[in-house]
C-alpha cells in the first residue's frame, strides 16, 4: 500500500521567524525621570536656566522693594542707582585700580600660603608621626579668626602690602594644611599594597601612589580656599588701607552711599566666580582621568 504525503509546510522566511521571536521577548519600557526626585541629574541647559533665574527673582524682588518705597534709599540704593554709582566708580574714581590691587592681594596671599601648605600636608597625610607632631598645633590656628591678627600685623609689618599678605596667609595656610592632609591620608590601601608588591619603596609610594591619587582633591581643596581668601583681603582693606575694594567700601559707608557699597560686594561676587569657574575649568584639564 502507497504511503499518503503528507500536506508541504509554508516555507517562513528566516528574517521573519526572527523577527517573530524578537517580539514575543517583553520590551522594557524606557526610563521616566522623575521631576525632584533625589539625586536626580539635570541637563546642561536647565541647571544654566535654573541659575540664571534666581538672579532675575533675586533682582525683581530688590527693584519691588526699593522703587516701590517699601526701603528707604538711605539703607538700600535700587539697581538703577547701583549701577548709576557703579559707572561712576570705574570713570571718575579709578575703580579698576582697587580692583586690580585686591585681585593681587588675594591671590598673592594665596599662592604663598599655597606653596608652604600643600607639601606639609601632604607629609602630614604620608607620615603618621608628622601628622601627630604639628596637627594639634594646625588644628588649634584653624579656629583662631585671620581678623584678629590684624593689629599684631600692623604692629610687625606696618599698613603696607605686607601686612594684608599676611592676613591672608594666616587665613589659608591652616586650612589648606589639614584639608590635603586628609585628602592624602584617605588614599586606597589596596594601592599603596599592590606598589609595594610590585616592588615600590617609600618615596615610590609617595610620589608614583599617593599624590597622583589625591592631586583632584588636593585642587579641589585650593578651589575652595581660594574663595575664603576674598574674605581675608576685604577685612584686611578696611583697616588701614589706602586702596582695593575694601577701602571703596569703607569710604562709601562713610558717606551713606549704599549704592557704592551694593556694587562693590557685586563686583566681589562676580570676580570670585570667574576665577572659581577658571578654577573648574583648569582641574577638569589637568585631571581629565578622575571622572572616569
């Protein structure tokens, strides 16, 4: 008896049959960011537009208060009379040279006070002997206020330039000390054990390990100092100066010009920024690898 064929099968192409057991896998749905959720990261383009916006509240809200007549003039000068007072700083008062005389201040002050501190903090954060001979000492100078040096200054080193380097030494020195101290001191042990099992000695470690490692966060420190140093320099300005801003600001509060003094703390608060956003700039540079 003839066997029965049985019936040809239809021939699926093989993209199909893929294409087929792709769609029977679930699709997972695409991520929804949450709205003030924490920790939840912003685009370049809103934290810029976020920043921008507070300031323009922050100006509406002073030019209410002022052109409105809620503050009298004599305490508070409007944004108009700022910027009005502000023009005639840099044309008829030479502005630009206290500016250019605080600028070298804080960072004269700083860089030297930079110089000394970073290479003792680095050995405080090495060696744990160095560490407990001069921490109790740097701890002890971290609270004492740069401010009230100021009168034995005078007396040392006269109402010069001297003296306002000084103070800003005073402030920055012990803080940039124990913040690269830790920063050193906080290296992964894990490295410092593979170098010696690849043969490193001590100096090896220090050098090839250890500041390598802390160098983002040793810039990261003097990023931060540096904004402290625009503290020291105007409370050093407005004793016994004869220029900088802070001697502007002294000589406006004596006639009641608040305008003067609102754009004096303005122009502060804007070369402060730059220089922290140049500071920004140069570490992501230099040290490109630590974000990775």
């Amino acid at each position: 008896m003839q066997a029965t064929s049985s019936k040809a099968l239809p021939q699926v192409p093989p993209r199909a049959a893929s294409a087929g057991a792709a769609s029977s896998q679930p699709v997972a749905a695409p991520v929804r960011r949450r709205a003030f959720a924490p920790l939840e990261p912003i685009g370049a383009r809103a934290r810029v537009l976020l920043g921008l916006g507070f300031f323009v509240v922050f100006v509406l809200v002073w030019s209410l208060a002022t052109l409105g007549g809620f503050v009298s003039p004599t305490f508070l000068a409007s944004p108009p009379t700022m910027v009005k007072e502000g023009w005639l700083l840099f044309t008829e008062y030479g502005f630009i040279g206290d500016i250019g005389m605080t600028v070298w201040r804080v960072f004269g002050g700083f860089l030297l006070a930079a110089v000394f501190a970073v290479p003792l903090g680095i050995a405080m954060g090495t060696w744990k002997t160095v560490e407990a001979f001069f921490e109790p000492f740097v701890s002890f100078c971290r609270y004492l206020p740069a401010s009230a040096f100021i009168p034995l200054l005078i007396l040392w080193a006269g109402l010069g330039e001297m003296q306002k380097l000084l103070v800003i030494f005073i402030g920055s020195f012990f803080q940039i000390v124990l913040m690269v101290a830790v920063t050193v001191g906080g290296a992964r042990r894990d490295l410092v054990e593979a170098a010696y099992t690849l043969g490193a000695n001590s100096r090896g470690i220090v050098a090839r390990v250890l500041i390598p490692g802390a160098a983002p966060g040793i810039a990261e420190t003097l990023r931060l100092v540096l904004g402290w140093a625009w503290t020291y320099v105007i409370v050093a300005e407005l004793i016994g100066s004869s220029s900088g801003i802070g001697h502007m600001i002294t000589d406006s509060q004596a006639l009641l010009n608040t305008g003067q003094i609102i754009f004096g703390i303005i122009v502060i608060g804007v070369i402060g920024l730059l220089s922290d956003f140049a500071f920004k700039a140069m570490n992501r540079r230099l040290f490109a690898w630590a974000a990775l």
